[in-house]
C-alpha cells in the first residue's frame, strides 16, 4: 500500500473517532473558555495564529501539553494548517487522557477565511526557527522574544566580561547592543576575551567585538563608542539603555557608572574578577530597596588593594562565568522574570568550584544613595585600576 493511500485510510480511521468543530464553532468555544491548541511548526505560526490560542508544536505536544493544560477534563481544541494534523494531534491528546478533545476541521486556513480574529506574529520565519528553544519557555514565548529584540542593552566595556555577555545577549535577540570601549585588541587578551580573534589583535574591541557578533546574529544592531568612560560623556554613553552592564576593569569607570545609572534610574549588572574569583550583583535604582554600588564600596581602594589583571593575573575561563551571569541577569531584568541579584552579591571561587551569596542592603549611610547623599555632578577620580 503507498503511502498517500495510507495516510487517507488513517486519516478515513481519525475522522470516526475524532470530534471535529468548525472553525466559528471553535471561536465559539474559546470565549466560553475551551483552550485552543495551534500545533503548527513555530515558523508556520510566526505570520499569525488565531486571537488567545497556544502555540505549541505538535512534536511537543507530549512534553508540553501537560504544563499548559493541567486539566484532563478541559475543553481542548486542536488547530493545524487544513485540519489534518490536528486530528493526529487529537489523537495524542486522547491518549495522554484528555477526554474532551476535537479537531478543528479546515483549520487555520478555514478560520482566516471566516474571518476569525487573529493574532499577528511578532516574529518572522528566521526569527521563529532561531530563537525556537526561547519560544518552547513559557516565560519567553513570542512575546517575550519580541520584548528582547526591542531592547536596549549597553555594554561597558568589551574585554573579559563583555565578551562573553555581549555573545550571549546577541544570541539571545537582544535587539540593540551599544558596545563602549577604547582600547585595543591585544594578543595577552584573547586568553580571556573570547569575542576577539587573533586576525584582530591591534583593531578597536568594539569594531572587532561588532565583527564576531554580527557574524553570529546579523540581525541584531550594534552601536559602537570607541572612546573611555568620563565625566563628560558616561550619560551619553548610556542613554537610552533598558539595562546597562558593568564590564569595566577600573573604580573609576565603576563610581562613574553607579552614579549616572542612579540619576538615570537605570538598571546596572555588576561584575568584577581578580585571579580565581568573581562576583556578580545588580543595582537597580528603579527600585527603593536596592543598594548602589557605592553601598558596596563608599570610596575606591588604595592601588595596593586592587591589583590590576595585569600585575595579579586572572584565570582565563573566569571572567566568561561571571559575564554569563551579567548577560543571565541582564536578560531576566528585560523579561521581567525571576528574582535578579538585588540586595545580593553573588561570589563565585574557581578553586572551590562553590558559589556564596551575601546579602547586601541599603546603606542609610551610603555616599551615593543615603539619605544625606549630594550629587555635585560626575567627576573623574584617579585612575586605579587600568588594563
């Protein structure tokens, strides 16, 4: 027997057991609260689904369903392209024991030409088949997708930390990376700053940096300022940011930071690393509970307490897990989801392969957020910790 005539017998053996609705019949139900399943392929979603259904790829279905539709005894729908899978698609349903189960007969097809209400994708087909894992989480879905493609995230710096974060926050679809460094690629950098190349050594970081993330996400947008962190120009360098990450090697730039964050209420990823240590915390002056960086440390270290890379030495893999962790929290600030590291300083040993966390509150007395605090504008302190 060829296959198209099996596929029709199988098809002939659903319709006898499966229950199928029309689509207005379908429309119906959902307002009065059936749940409606679009078993299309992401991509096949990503022009538009009907108004309040779930996307939920049939190949998924399994180990899915049982997250979103918890009720066995709910009113469950099932939407394909033209019907046809949506009955094999029942039938899975059936047999997971869901028991009040149909298949919508002529499916998306039939319900765009009835004119149903439809929900426009916010992604297309590239955008659907790249971020497919993201899509699969309900605390991501489409719209969580489209919410990070027109985000905002400034990277200060593109070294250690930068590197690894600005990677992951490309591959992940932030839409709008703003990279802020002026240094250059040197050969004693590319044991830990993986965005670079050695055909680079010598090129600005950002340039370089914009070549390896665009080469791994070419449809994102980069914007470079190839110049240091000043007075003069930190809130240039930050404006418009939804989340901005501390990937500096130097106090100076970090007070600098921590103030322009505070006075443009803007959420800051702090990390740092010194040879097989690192920490990681977030200060967000959107919120009143949160400490700044300066809660942290009120002035900046004498230079015999804050050895530069380059005189202390740093463990290469180091600044990538603590990067990771900026871009993890960077992410989770732009979703709105989780719990970020406000009030928490999380520290992390490499010899110990142990993570600590400390609590870290909001000091009263705090020369940047306390209650007495005075901004008397943004100024370049000594230079301590460079390269």
């Amino acid at each position: 027997m060829t296959a198209p005539i099996l596929r029709d017998q199988l098809l002939a053996e659903l319709r006898e057991r499966i229950e199928e609705v029309s689509a207005e019949a379908a429309a119906r139900e959902c307002s009065a609260g059936a749940v409606l399943v679009d078993v299309r392929e992401d991509a096949e979603r990503a022009p538009g689904t009907p108004q309040g259904a779930l996307g939920l790829s049939r190949g998924f279905l399994e180990l899915r369903i049982g997250e979103q539709v918890p009720d066995r005894h709910a009113r469950v729908l099932a939407l394909c392209g033209s019907g046809q899978r949506s009955l094999f698609a029942a039938d899975t349903l059936r047999q997971l024991g869901y028991c009040n189960v149909a298949s919508v007969s002529g499916g998306y097809a039939a319900w765009l030409a009835a004119g149903l209400p439809v929900q426009r994708g916010a992604l297309d087909a590239d955008s659907s088949e790249r971020y497919s894992r993201h899509l699969l989480l309900p605390e991501v879905g489409v719209d969580g997708q489209a919410r990070l493609g027109a985000s905002r995230v400034v990277l200060i710096g593109a070294g250690g930390l930068g590197s690894p974060a600005a990677l992951y926050l490309a591959a992940a679809g932030v839409g709008h990376l703003r990279l802020v460094d002026d240094d250059r690629v040197e050969r004693s950098n590319l044991q830990r700053q993986v965005v670079h190349a050695d055909a680079r050594v010598g090129m600005y970081k950002t340039e370089s940096a914009r070549m390896a993330l665009l080469a791994l996400n070419p449809r994102i947008q980069i914007e470079l300022i190839s110049e240091r962190v000043l007075a003069a120009n930190v809130e240039r360098c930050i404006a418009t940011a939804d989340v901005v990450i501390d990937g500096a090697d130097n106090f100076p730039t970090r007070y600098l930071l921590d103030a322009a964050c505070r006075r443009l209420a803007l959420p800051l990823v702090y990390g740092a690393v010194h040879r097989f240590t690192g920490q990681v915390s977030v200060f967000d002056a959107r919120r009143a509970e949160s400490p700044c960086y300066r809660c942290l440390f009120p002035e900046p270290p004498n230079a015999a307490d804050a050895p530069n890379c380059a005189e202390a030495g740093v463990l290469g893999v180091l600044p990538g897990v603590i990067g990771l962790l900026q871009a993890a929290e960077a992410i989770k600030l732009l979703l709105g989801r989780g719990s970020p590291l406000i009030g928490r300083l999380l520290c992390y040993d490499a010899l110990a392969a142990s993570f600590r966390e400390l609590r870290l509150g909001r000091d009263p007395a705090c020369p940047g957020c306390g209650r007495d605090a005075v901004f008397h504008g943004y100024e370049d302190i000594a230079q301590i910790c460079a390269g």
